[in-house]
C-alpha cells in the first residue's frame, strides 16, 4: 500500500550507513543516493522535531550458515557512520550485533520513551538489515513505512523480492519525496 500518512509521533531509523557497508556494490541504487535520500528524511525529520534514530552493526550474530560468513575481520572505520547523515546530539544512536535493529538492543525503548507509533525505515540492505527491523517493528505494534528509493541491496533480485512481496504484508512504501511530503 503507498504511504498515505505519518503519525503525529514518527521516527526516522536509517540503518548501516556505514563506512563498510557503504563501501559494498549495491544494487538498484548506489549506495551514495541512498546515503543523500537518508540525509534528506533525516534533515526533514529533524526540522520537525521528530526522532532520528542512527543504527549501525558491529557483529553478527552466533550460528552456523551455508554461506560461512562469520570471523570476518572488518577495517578498523568498518563500523562508522559515513559524514553525509549530518550526524546530531538529538540524534538516537544503536549499534546492533544482527540483522534487525531491535533485537538485543535498546531501540524499541527508547522509540516508546518518546512515544512513537510509527517508524519509517531506510538504508542498506534492503532485504537483511531493513527487512528484519521492518519485521520487528511490525511485529513491536508500529506502524511501518519503507522509503522505497532510499533503501538498496546487495541482490537486486532480493531487493525487488523485499519491496514487492515482504514489505506491503507488514505496512506501507513511499518515495522520500513522498515521505517528507507526508511529513507536511
């Protein structure tokens, strides 16, 4: 379903836009245009005085998977987030160990501290880390909006998969044009 409205008590959660994560071929969109439409939801939410929520991933969490990605050993500013989200005092901080953003870390918290309904998630990858905090938010009792050309994949394949068949079962999409059109 296209976005059709924000609550009064929204909150922005970019997710991984980080340095290492950055760095990594993406696909639809190159990782610079999701970081710029980021900077742009973030600047809009801030102007309204509304919750900006910043998530990087340090880890992984434990278990055995076919593709055997665990002990990677990251660069030293793997875990940074990258200079162009005009990072603020105000904004929320969370670092995370796994794919979603609210498992094991202090999000859900410090969203309902400030009493927030519903969250509009974007950033890098769309079907692992986006994906997962928008199933945890939904199922957290948020409203979810995903802003579609502000969110990017490693898999164009799993991109489209997360846009078309995940995200309307769990609320609704936008552009960030839309979204901050919503924002009023």
């Amino acid at each position: 379903m296209p976005a059709t409205t924000l609550d009064a008590r929204t909150a922005l959660v970019l997710i991984d836009l980080q340095k290492g994560i950055a760095a990594l071929p993406t696909a639809p969109h190159p990782s610079a245009e999701v970081i710029e439409r980021g900077a742009r939801l973030a600047a809009a939410f801030r102007a309204r005085e509304l919750p900006v929520v910043l998530v990087n991933v340090t880890g992984s969490a434990p278990g055995r998977t076919e593709t055997g990605v665990g002990g990677f050993t990251s660069p030293a500013d793997w875990a940074e987030l990258v200079p162009g989200l005009d990072r603020r005092p105000s904004d929320i901080t969370v670092t995370k160990q796994q794919w979603g953003a609210f498992y094991g870390t202090h999000l859900d918290l410090e969203l309902r501290r400030r009493g927030i309904t519903q969250v509009v998630l974007a950033g890098i990858a769309t079907s692992i880390g986006v994906e997962s905090s928008a199933r945890a938010a939904h199922e957290h009792g948020y409203h979810v909006t995903v802003a579609t050309d502000a969110v990017t994949d490693l898999d164009e394949a799993a991109h489209r998969n997360s846009l078309e068949k995940i995200f309307p079962r769990l609320g609704e999409t936008g552009t960030t044009e839309e979204i901050i059109g919503l924002l009023g």
